[in-house]
C-alpha cells in the first residue's frame, strides 16, 4: 500500500485530537510552569547569619513598627509588631517596604534637567542649582517653600531653621487625616492637639475618611472596632464603605450640606441651646432641603442623625483622601460643627485634648505653617519638594498655580513619581529603611506617643539624608542652621522628651514590651533604638472652651444655591497609601493585575445606567477626558456606582507596578481640575469610546 | 471522508491515546528503588509509633527522615538473615554513614508546611496525609517528575486547599502555606 500525503496527514489530525484527550499537553504545561518556579529561576539571597532589626514603616502616618528578618546585612522579610502597644500589625505595603530600596523607579543620585532628560551631576552642582534659583527668586520678589507632607518631625525642624534666614521663606503642608480635628483645634481658645478616645466611642461617622483601611493606626482601629458602629458617609463603595456597618452614598462634594444637615436634625430634636451663629448657619439644611445636596433621601438624614444620638458618644470625621484628596475646608468646618452639636468634642468617648510630643521645637519656629490653600498664586519662585510621603495623592494640578513665571522645582523624593518629574533638580533621599526616621502621634491619638527608625540598611551611595542636604543649602547660601545630624537632632528630641519627666518608657524584649525605667536620656534613646516606644500619661478628658467651628459665609451660600449638576463627576480613588511619591513594590502587582482584588488606575469604573446611556460596554477601552487632559482606560461595569459618577483609580500608578511599561493608562491624578483651596473632589469629565 | 482516511485518523487518534496514557507517564517520570527495603509493618509491629523514629521537637522542628542514629539503637547488629539488613548494618550503621533515602515528600522551595501545627494544634493523624505507608511491607518506587524535579507521591495544593477551605477557612490566604 503507497502512503499518499493525505494519509500521513489524517493519521496527524488523529493524533493531534487523541492527544488533547491524554494527560500529554496538560500535565507539559503545568510541569513547564512549575519549573519555571524552581530554585535555579529564583534569586536566593545569600545564606549568613539571622537577626531581626527593629524599625517602622513610615509610607503612611500609621508609622506601624516592623521586625526585619535580616540574613546577614540583607533584610530579606518583614513582619508587623502585633504586640506593639499602640497596636500592632502591619499592611501589605509595609510588608514589602523593603523591596523599595531596590524599586526599578529608585532615582540613583542628584541630576539636573536638561531638556527632555536627566544629567547626573555631584551634590555639590545639584545644590548649587538650588542656591542660585533661591538668589534669583529673592531678586525677583517671590517665595521660597518647602513642602512638607510630614510636618512634626527633626526634618521638619530643619527645613524651618532654613527658612527662617530667608526672609521670603513659606513651610506650607497639606491637610491630613487629622483635619477635623485641626479644625477644631483651631477654634480652641486655648490651643491643644487634639484626639479621639476612639476605646470608648461608640459611633464613628466617616466622611470620606478611610477608616477601615488602615486609618490613624491600623492595630488601634481594628481592637476597637468591635465595639463601634461604622457609618461610611461616601461618593463610591469604598473598602470601608464595603466593611462599614452602613453606608451612606452621597454626590460628590455633598459631605458639607450632610454634615450641616444631620446637625440641624439633632438640634431640632434634642432642644440643644447653641447660639444663634449656629442657627443661622444650620437655617436652609433641613433633611428636605439637604437631600438634593447631598444626594441622600430626607428619610436617611433623619435615621442617621437619630442613630447617632442614640450611640453617643458618636464622633464625626473628615479628612478625606485616600486618592480623593482632602475635603474642602468649610465641609471640614461643618463636620466639625457636627461633633460640637453632638456634644462629642471634649468628653469620655468624644474628642479630647492631648499634650504635644516635647522636642524639635517645630512650633516655636519663627517661620509659621500654612496651609497650601493659603499659599497665594503665582507667589512660589523655589519650590522645595521635601521626600517624605504621606501616602496621599498631591496632583500636579494643586501645585502648578502657585508657582511664578520660570519658578524653580527640587525634589528629595527618592523615587521618580509624578511631582518629581516636574521638578528641575531631583536630590533622592535615602528610600525607607535606610535612614534615621520618627513615629509621630497618628490622627485621632488620644496620648502623644514617640519612636524612632533605625536604618536597617545602608544608604545608596547617591542618596542624600535631608538633614544633611538643608546644611549644605544653608551653607551655599550662607545662613547658619546648624551643624547637628539627622541622628543628632533627633537625640535631642529624645533627651527632651526624657527631660520632661512624662510617660513610660517601652522597651521590646523576647516575650514582648514592657515598661522600663530608662536611666538617663541615653538609655531612653537606646531603648528607642531598640524598638522600644515613648507613650505620654494619660490624661481625663476635660470639658473644652471652643468658639462653633462655622462655615463661611460664601460656602453656605454655594451649598444653599448649587450650580445645575450636569454631565459626569470623577471619584478618583485609591488604597490608603498608595497614591502617594513612593511607589508600592511591584510585589503588589499580584493584588492589581494577577487577582483583581484593587482596581488598577487602567480601569475606569461607571454604573450600568450611565454606561448603557453613553452606549458604553463592560470591557470597551475608553477615553476620559477633562480640561486638565486626557486618560486612556479599560471600562468596568460596577453597579454599586450612583449614576453620573466616573471611578478611576488615583494610584498607583501604573508605571510603579510595571517599571518600563508603555501603558497610556495614567490614572486619575492627571485629570483633575484644583479648585483655589487645594481640593479637586469636583471634576466633570467627559468619557467617550477610544 | 473515505474508509481509507478514517483508518488513518483512527490509527492516529489509538496512537497518541496509547502513548498520552501509557507511554508519556513512563517517559515523564524517573524511576528509582530506595537503597534499602524498609518495613514499615515490621517496625510498628515492634510497638513504634509514628513519633518514635520522626518526632516533632520541643521546638517544634519536625525530624523528618530519622538519620543513621536512630537506626543504630536498634541496629548496631544484624535484626536478622536478609541481605537488606547486612547492608544495613555493614554499609551504613557500622560506618556512620546517612542512608541516601529518596523522600517522598520535599516540599517545594515557596512552600512551608508546619509538622506541628498540623499535627499537634490541628490534632491532624499521621495517616490523614500518608495514607496507610505505615503499614506498608516495603517502600514504594520513588518517581520524580523529570521537568518539575518533584517526587510524584507529594501533596498536591489541591488536597491542602480543600482540607483548609473545609476546615479552617481563615487560613487560606496565599502566605498561610506560601513564603
């Protein structure tokens, strides 16, 4: 018998289908993968002796205490300090916070702008640059600020050291998590940090604020949650939306007109005597009246309101972000004005007064802090990014109208992210774990706390510690701030804190913290080094003298008389941490890619109804646009979105998770629209198919 | 399609099942004999337990395979005429050298699993996991994949994954098992 091509051909298509019903293309598949997993594909750090190092993550303000499994001099895993006092624990992010020293966007040293690229040049030049750009702004009448988005700090202290010899100097920071209770801080008549004794509340209504995400410090939230009812006053389903015992869904921009509205409920009901300045501001805010403002039924503020009388000691709480950026100061002052009337603020289970950390002399600085709402446009010459992250988004847009004609931009962040790419000179700070570094008091801490982060590591040969850049700033401008190290200053600190007598020291031993006496200030500072934590007395909480934390007037009345909602409104979002200047190991790819558990900033996000309107479709890539620019993104249908809404995620940023990625896909950052008080929780877009 | 081309397809289709299920698994897998018959039976039989030659320690650390030690409390004379335990004795008790057993069970590089916990905290029985090899007469041939390097008798995550989901559902984020 001839074979014949064909033959030879048929008994080929036999074999291919007989073989997709065998193990053969299966099991080489699944084999291949996993040999692909085996040691000679892995890096395995070198073996050498084990030691665990204490230190704290400071990607956020929770400032969670770590111990780093070190072989050798390499720090190869981290785990939280569950039993830390101030409560323990850590997140994804601070799990992988040593992989940051090794970040692909990790910026190497000092260079300069020249065009379209970057110039490595020596510290000397980088700096040098800044000296001259600072003569030039003085010639030219504008200000010289620093940015500082962790003010408390040594560094901090230094930076204002610096700018009190310039007398065009601005220390501006950003609102944080605490603004509701810097804004009743502010109405005190004797001024004192405030905090909540979050132990003994009972309900806690969050505007916004990303309570069950890891807010204040995430240990003390989680012990006492469960005793507390979580209402999550928010424009999307947030995680703690999701986690909340209730959530409340409002239009963007509506925490004010709620805020004001809940508190005219329990004024009404209750009989409260307040002034008549409370009265007049609460006058228009009626649930009815309220409900189209804040996009919540009548019913429901009445509900909410009666519930959280019900659960006194109730606290409200704004602050905003993550990703949506601070709320707008009079929303922040109606919040505020809520917790007055529900009688919250100075009482067991409400806000208290706490004493400030001593030491670093940050508030008895001849240069004062503003807020950078308050900074005047076009009024910036210098602008001086310092590298500490708060883990909160900061659009370009917010900054970009401060700067005067030819203004000069320098950042220390130590990565390449979205305000060092604007910036004329980078000086990369040390990445976390290599330097000196302090955890400072979180948002809603009822007792000042202090501790220290040792370097675990080395720094990288171009890193520059920040003490040490403003003395060679200081130097080449010829002012004097002294000649003290990051570690010397932050000695001081602690001597300072030891002088005052207050407290009990913590040192971390074998079997967990205990209190010790410390002989001296040096032994104070060794047990901080060691791990150890300060924490302050505690105090009973006392009655407070406040004059009403009140709207103004304008605000009022834009809430009364809103402009027509029309067309679409973003909801730029983000996990608590990542939309920050430092970028998540890409270890995190396997949350935003691999699982889909967090929506990545490629994927924009509508409700069905608005989608089915735009005749848009789950899947279609689509072009978001506003007048700050334009964004490429994947479309999701989520149904848990209100109409007219947009999500789209604030970071990380995609070129984080994937160094050297091509994607167009930018987020929401580069989107918004800043309003004059450094907010841009209000932006239409337009959205349409790519 | 003629009678003549079915006959080819269908002579194809037989042979590529043949070879999927017959050939392809002796291809894929390399077979080995331990250097020593063990008697599990034998030994139990003896009154050992489990525990006895592969104990969990004070510190929690699980012996695994007993080394050459063990065996010569009992071992440092012939326990009989077979030609194994001359071996035994002559070859590895005598001298102080470990016997190069072939384990079943070498976990994977990202993979830790906790003798103890399972054992003592879940209260978990020795057989649960191994099935009857304490009963065994002698020890099965050892087959490694030779693309994975893996022997063919170990867990697979799929018999870990429905044990914890069943019974432990808190416990079955990646890193509970996965470095």
């Amino acid at each position: 018998m001839l074979l014949t091509r064909r033959d030879v051909l048929w008994s080929l298509g036999g074999g291919l289908a007989g073989a997709a019903f065998t193990p053969v293309p299966w099991k080489l598949l699944d084999d291949v993968a996993i040999w692909t997993q085996r040691r000679h594909s892995l890096p395995v750090p070198p073996r050498g002796e084990v030691t665990y190092r204490p230190a704290a993550c400071t990607l956020c303000p929770a400032g969670c205490a770590l111990r780093v499994r070190c072989v050798g001099p390499r720090p190869v895993a981290v785990s939280g300090e569950v039993r830390h006092p101030l409560g323990g624990g850590a997140c994804a992010l601070g799990l992988t916070v040593h992989h940051l020293a090794g970040h692909p966007l990790r910026l190497a040293g000092p260079s300069v702008r020249a065009g379209e690229r970057w110039e490595s040049v020596a510290l000397e030049a980088a700096v040098g640059g800044v000296a001259r750009a600072v003569a030039a702004a003085r010639a030219a009448g504008t200000r010289v600020m620093v940015l500082d988005r962790r003010p408390g700090r040594v560094v901090s202290a230094a930076w204002r050291d610096l700018l009190a010899s310039l007398p065009q100097g601005l220390y501006a920071t950003v609102a944080g998590e605490g603004e509701t209770l810097a804004t009743l801080q502010g109405a005190l008549a004797r001024p004192a940090p405030l905090g909540i004794d979050l132990e003994k509340t009972r309900a806690l209504v969050s505007f916004g604020a990303p309570v069950l995400e890891g807010w204040g410090r995430p240990g003390r939230m989680l012990a006492a949650r469960r005793g507390l009812r979580v209402v999550q006053v928010d424009a999307w389903r947030s995680p703690s939306a999701a986690l909340a015992d209730e959530w409340v869904s409002i239009v963007p921009g509506g925490e004010g007109p709620l805020a004001l509205a809940l508190a005219h409920v329990i004024v009404r009901d209750t009989g409260d005597r307040v002034g008549e300045d409370v009265r007049s501001a609460l006058r228009g805010f009626s649930p009815r009246e309220a409900a189209p403002l804040a996009g919540v039924e009548p019913d429901g503020i009445e509900r909410l309101a009666q519930a959280l009388v019900r659960h006194a000691p109730a606290v409200a709480i704004g602050g905003g972000d993550p990703g949506a950026g601070p709320l707008p100061r009079d929303a922040e002052r109606a919040i505020a004005l809520l917790d007055l009337v529900l009688g919250s603020v100075g009482r067991e289970g409400g806000i208290v007064a706490r004493r400030p950390v001593p030491g670093a002399g940050a508030e008895a600085t001849a240069v004062p802090r503003i807020a950078l709402g308050d900074v005047p446009a076009g009024s910036v010459g210098v602008l001086l990014l310092d590298g500490g992250d708060d883990g909160r988004a900061l659009p370009w847009a917010v900054l970009r109208p401060l700067l005067a004609p030819k203004a000069f931009v320098a950042s220390l962040s130590p990565f390449d992210g979205v305000l060092a790419r604007q910036a004329d000179v980078l000086v990369p700070a040390p990445a976390p774990l290599e330097a000196w570094d302090e955890v400072l008091p979180t948002a809603g801490a009822s007792v000042a706390s202090y501790a220290v982060s040792a370097p675990v590591v080395p720094a990288a040969p171009g890193a520059t510690d920040t003490v040490a850049f403003v003395r060679v700033l200081a130097s080449a401008l010829g002012v004097e701030v002294g000649e003290a190290t990051h570690e010397e200053r932050l000695r001081e600190r602690v001597a300072a804190i030891h002088a005052t007598g207050r407290g009990r020291l913590l040192t971390r031993g074998e079997g967990g913290y205990a209190e010790a006496p410390a002989p001296g200030a040096d032994g104070a500072w060794e047990a901080l080094v060691a791990g150890g934590c300060w924490i302050d007395d505690e105090t009973k909480p006392e009655a407070l003298d406040l004059r009403p934390p009140l709207p103004d007037a304008e605000a009022l009345r834009k809430w009364r008389k809103p402009a027509p909602a029309e067309g679409l409104r973003l909801v730029a979002f983000a996990a608590r941490g990542t939309a920050g200047t430092t970028p998540p190991s890409p270890l995190l790819t396997k949350l935003y890619q691999e699982s889909d558990l967090r929506p990545a900033a490629t994927t924009a996000a509508m409700g069905p109804a608005t989608a089915e309107r735009l005749g848009l479709a789950d899947g279609q890539p689509v072009h978001i646009e506003t007048p700050g620019g334009g964004v490429r993104a994947a479309l999701r249908i989520d149904p848990t979105l209100p109409p007219d809404r947009v999500a789209l995620a604030a970071g990380p940023e995609p070129t984080a998770l994937h160094p050297g990625t091509k994607s167009r896909a930018r987020g929401a950052l580069p989107l918004v629209e800043a309003a004059a008080d450094g907010t841009w929780r209000e932006t239409r877009v337009r959205v349409r198919e790519a | 399609m003629t009678r003549r081309t079915l006959a080819f397809f269908v002579a194809g289709l037989a042979f590529a099942l043949a070879f999927g299920w017959l050939g392809f698994p002796r291809l894929l897998f390399a077979r080995a004999e331990q250097p020593l018959r063990f008697s599990h039976r034998t030994h139990a039989a003896a009154g050992l337990g489990c525990a006895d030659c592969h104990p969990i320690g004070e510190d929690g650390r699980f012996a695994g395979i007993p080394g050459i030690e063990n065996c010569a409390g009992c071992h440092a004379e012939p326990q009989g005429s077979s030609a194994d335990e001359k071996r035994l004795v002559e070859e590895f008790v005598t001298p102080g050298r470990e016997i190069p057993w072939r384990v079943y069970s070498r976990q994977p590089e990202n993979v830790r699993f906790p003798h103890a916990v399972h054992v003592k905290r879940g209260e978990i029985g020795c057989e649960r996991c191994h099935g009857t090899h304490g009963e065994s007469d002698a020890l099965p041939v050892h087959e490694t994949n030779r693309i994975t390097g893996y022997s063919r008798d170990l867990t697979k995550m799929s018999a870990c994954e429905s044990c914890h989901a069943g019974h432990f559902p808190e416990r079955t984020a990646c890193l509970a098992c996965h470095k």
